[in-house]
C-alpha cells in the first residue's frame, strides 16, 4: 500500500529535525529522522496496526489512526488503498487543538 506525506507533515518532520540539529545534534537529528520515516514507512505493510488518537475519538471522528515513534504521533487515514500521512506531532504538546484544526477544517 502507497504511503503518501502531506505538506503539514513533511512541514513537522523538517521542523521537528531541524530542532533536534540546533538543540541537541546534526547526528541526533540524522538519527530521529531515520526512525520517523521507517515507523512512516511500515505503514505500507501494516496500515492497521495504529489507534484511534484519543482527542479525536472523543468526539466521534474515527477515519484517523496514530502510530508513535519514540515521542512522536503520527496521524494518517486509509484512503482508496493508500496511506496519507497528515501529522507528525510531538506527543509531549497539547495537541488536541493542532488535530481539530488540521484535520476537522
């Protein structure tokens, strides 16, 4: 199955990566951003193996599903055989705005 990054999460990954380069290290941020996009990744083989984030769950959205990798969320849908990949977050942030405004627009 086709995993597709939108623009907001290739946006949160080139953030959340820079971030880690500037506070903490070039090699850190190489390290993080090989694991995001292997959890990113395996989602082609197991599209189904993520939850329903709880703040969204709450108030009856279902079509979104998260899997983490280490502090990370990442929020995709399953759509027409396809992964689509919307959010990359950092799991330790208030996201339930962040999520109501990306994904409920």
């Amino acid at each position: 199955m086709p995993v597709f990054l939108l623009k907001d999460a290739e946006d949160d990954i080139y953030d959340i990566c820079t971030f880690a380069a500037i506070s903490n290290s070039p090699e850190r941020a190489d390290k993080l951003f090989k694991s995001l996009r292997k959890t990113c990744e395996s989602l082609a083989d197991f599209p189904l193996k993520g939850h329903v984030p709880p703040e969204l769950e709450r108030v009856t959205v279902f079509e979104y599903r998260e899997v983490r990798c280490t502090s990370y969320r990442i929020i995709y849908r399953l759509r027409n055989e396809s992964v689509f990949i919307h959010c990359v977050l950092d799991s330790r942030r208030n996201i339930q705005e962040i999520l109501h405004r990306r994904l409920l627009r």
